[in-house]
C-alpha cells in the first residue's frame, strides 16, 4: 500500500486504487506543464486530462502548490530515469561521447523544442517558490553527480589527469547542456545543443592523459 503526505504533514496511506489516481493526476499535470508552462495550466485542465473529478483532485493535493511539488518529483524521475543507464558505467571519453549523441538525438525528436524539464521548471518557478527551488536543486545534484561520478572514474583509470576536477568539469558540462538546452528550445534548432555539449566536452577532454 502505498503511502503519501497528508495535507497535516502525517503520512496517508493510499489503497492501490488510490495511489493509481494519484499517479494519474500527477502524470497529466506534469505533461501539460512541460508543454504549457506551470501558470498556463489551470487545475481544471488536470482534471480534464487526466479524467478525474475535483473532489478527487482535491482529495490527494490541497492546492495547486501541493500538485505542482509533485509534478517537480515526477519530471525528475523522468529526467533521471533516462540519464542513469546512460551515465551509471560512465568511465571513458567514449562513453561521454555516447551520452552527448543520446542527449543530441533525444532533443533533435522534437525539433529542439520544449527543453529540459526541470530547466523549465526552474525558470518559471525558482524566483517564487523555495520549495520548489529547493527540490529542483535536489534533481540538478543528482544528476550533475552522476556525471561527476564517471569522470572520477575516468580519473582513476587514467584517462584523466590526476589533477582533473570531475566536480568542477560536471558543473561546466551541465551549464552548458542547460544553456544548450534552452537556445535549442528558443531558436527550435538542436545543433545549438550540440554545440554547447561539444565546447563542455572539448574542455574534458583537454584534461585527458597524452
């Protein structure tokens, strides 16, 4: 049985039926939201899409700020649930090169449009909700560590430099794939992505090992 936040900040239990609702509402809001932006979606329009009544609605998030936090859980989910195959055996400038073709190629499906879910986010909502800010950082951490973490290991094995700063040279990649991300969108063009990810990875690889 499934267990979520109570509106009092008691944990809820939730029948199997319940949480499949809940899923259910959460998945629409966070589509709609993506494609839309969090200020254009009303929760009526969750409710349409995702074929629920209000009461329903109300019963699971007592305002939109609560369904919007649960939105920003959801798309980093998503967000790592396609990052992680990609960079959890990262340990060679040709896998980073793998991950840059995936990340190019995912982007280029839609044209360049839409952008990183949880860049999006951030810049709608990190100027006017901590709580939102605060969980969004969470999301960036996570996945800048997996990125770091596979340098570290390129380190180790020496195709890195000993003095190589996977912290440092992840924070470079991910600015770069978010700014990347975000003239894609604007300009709907993909190489602006990669471009971007091709200057981070230059920068990486100029820290290998002759």
């Amino acid at each position: 049985m499934a267990v979520k936040q109570g509106i009092t900040g008691g944990p809820r239990r939730l029948t199997a039926r319940g949480a499949a609702t809940r899923a259910r509402i959460v998945t629409a809001a966070a589509d709609l939201m993506y494609l839309r932006g969090v200020g254009a979606t009303s929760m009526d329009d969750v409710i349409e899409a995702s074929g629920t009544g209000k009461s329903q609605l109300y019963h699971y998030f007592a305002d939109k700020d609560a369904l919007v936090l649960a939105v920003v859980s959801t798309q980093i989910d998503r967000v790592l649930g396609f990052q992680e195959p990609l960079l959890r055996g990262l340990d060679s400038l040709r896998g980073l090169q793998r991950w840059r073709d995936a990340v190019v190629s995912g982007n280029d499906v839609h044209g360049g449009g839409h952008g990183c879910p949880l860049g999006s986010l951030a810049a709608e909502l990190a100027d006017h909700s901590e709580p939102v800010r605060a969980a969004l950082v969470h999301g960036f951490d996570a996945w800048e560590a997996l990125i770091a973490d596979g340098l570290s290991r390129m380190r180790a094995t020496g195709e890195l430099t000993a003095d190589a700063d996977p912290d440092g040279l992840a924070a470079g990649v991910m600015a770069a794939l978010q700014g990347g991300l975000l003239l894609a969108q604007t300009r709907r063009d993909p190489r602006r992505l990669a471009i971007a990810i091709d200057m981070a990875l230059d920068h990486v690889r100029a820290a290998a090992r002759p």
